[in-house]
C-alpha cells in the first residue's frame, strides 16, 4: 500500500513538472498599442513594427516562448492584463507607484525625457504664467497627465486615446502645444512633413512622482516568476549586444538611460 501511494505521489509530481515545462514554453501574450512611432505602429498590411515589437520578441527569444502581439488601446492596457488578455505589456508604460498599486513592473528598459512641441516663432514660454489658459494636447492616461495636471494646474488640458491624434491636431492648429516623450515627439512628429513647422520648447520636463525611473515590462501583481524571468532577459539583451542592435535602428543615441 505505501508503495502504491509513493508511486502515486511520484507520478503526481512527474505530471505537475510536464505541466510546469508546458507553461514554460507556452506562447507569450504581449499587448503592444501600435500607435506611438518610434515605439510601435502598424504598417499598411497590419504588420506591427517598432522598438517595443523588437524588444517584445528579443525578450520572447530570451524566454524560449513564442510572442504572440495583441494590440489593445492605451486607455484599456492594464484592464486587460488583469483580464488576462495578454500575459505581460510592452508599450513604453512609464514606471509609477500609483501604477504599481494595480500591477507589478520589471526593471526599466529604458528611460527618456518629456517635452512640449509648440510651432515655431510662437513665443510660447514654458512656465505657469506662459502657459496659463494654453490648450495642450497629450494621451490620456498617461505620465504626462499626470505631470500637467501638477505641475501647470492652470493650463486647459486636450485629452487623446492616441499620440497619433494629438499630432494631428496640434498640425492644424486645434491646440497650442502638445507633451509628450521627447523621442515619441521627435520621431513621430518633428521628423516628419506635418512637423516641420513645429520644434521643441523649453527644456526636458521630469517630475519622479509622475514619470518615475522609466519604462517597464508590466505584468500582473504577484507574477513574480514571470516578472524576475523578464528582468533577466533584459539583462542578458543589454550584456550580449542584441538591445544596443534593436537601439541602433531607431535612435542615434542609447534610450536606455542613466
């Protein structure tokens, strides 16, 4: 009879590691938002392309599972983590403690400033008084609110679903000036034909409260395994070369930060 039970015990424990292994090399679920260039955008035949796609499947790579992209919203991003629609989010997604109280972070995998894109020669000067009774267009939900509405309580405030729409309206003149990641805006923007008329003013904006110490790979609160696999797949693409490739194809310097 104790034999019986051993051999039960052990042929538990044998299934429990098979469905251990399986988990391991199940595909991972990335949700990505396809709509902030350099970071991520869609090509014409619905190919998702950009920074956080390569980093995406570099960490996949790393991890031995397969990436499956799901696009999802900016607004609706940790509602549907936590909905389990995908298993982690790598989508620029700033590192924050009021973020942290829903969800757990990786470490940043990379970090870069904000700043305001207004037209040129308009004189807009950066400051509470210049800015007072403004329209600034930024996304939703994002860091940025966050720092306007601390830092410039005084300025009307254009909420988007999308950095793409903000641009749009900032080009057509429906709001003086827009915020958002200097590398987003310059890439997104300023580099392009709509753009060309708009540059960068005042300097680099940071509140840690708001922006925190950068970007990270977000995953559910309590998936520590997952998160701590991540980490070190981060690691291991900034040791071997591979991230400063993927950093090489969109920017000219390295985004990872200090």
């Amino acid at each position: 009879m104790k034999f019986k039970k051993l051999a039960t015990t052990l042929g538990a424990f044998a299934l429990m590691l098979g469905l251990a292994g399986n988990s391991l090399a199940a595909d991972l679920r990335v949700g990505v938002e396809g709509a902030y260039p350099p970071f991520s955008w869609k090509e014409s035949d619905g190919t998702l392309k950009g920074f956080d796609i390569e980093i995406a499947e570099a960490i996949c790579t790393e991890l031995k599972r397969k990436c499956v992209l799901i696009e999802q919203d900016w607004d609706g991003m940790i509602p549907a983590l936590l909905a389990r629609k995908f298993d982690v989010i790598i989508a620029s997604m700033s590192i924050t403690e009021e973020r942290k109280k829903r969800v757990d972070f990786s470490d940043k995998y990379y970090n870069t400033p904000a700043k305001f894109v207004a037209k040129k020669g308009s004189g807009l000067v950066i400051s509470k008084a210049g800015l007072k009774g403004k329209r600034v267009g930024l996304q939703r939900g994002t860091t940025h609110q966050c720092f306007m509405e601390k830092m410039y309580p005084d300025v009307e405030l254009v909420l988007y679903g999308g950095q793409d729409e903000v641009f749009q309206d900032l080009a057509i003149g429906r709001i003086d000036a827009q915020f958002s990641d200097s590398i987003a805006a310059d890439e997104g923007f300023l580099k392009t034909d709509a753009g060309k008329d708009f540059e960068f003013t005042g300097g680099d904006q940071h509140d840690e409260a708001c922006h925190g110490p950068g970007a990270g790979i977000t995953v559910r609160k309590g998936d520590s395994a997952l998160r701590d696999q991540v980490n070190a797949a981060i690691k291991t693409i900034r040791d071997n070369g591979v991230y400063q490739k993927i950093n090489a194809k969109y920017f000219e310097f390295d985004i990872f930060g200090g």
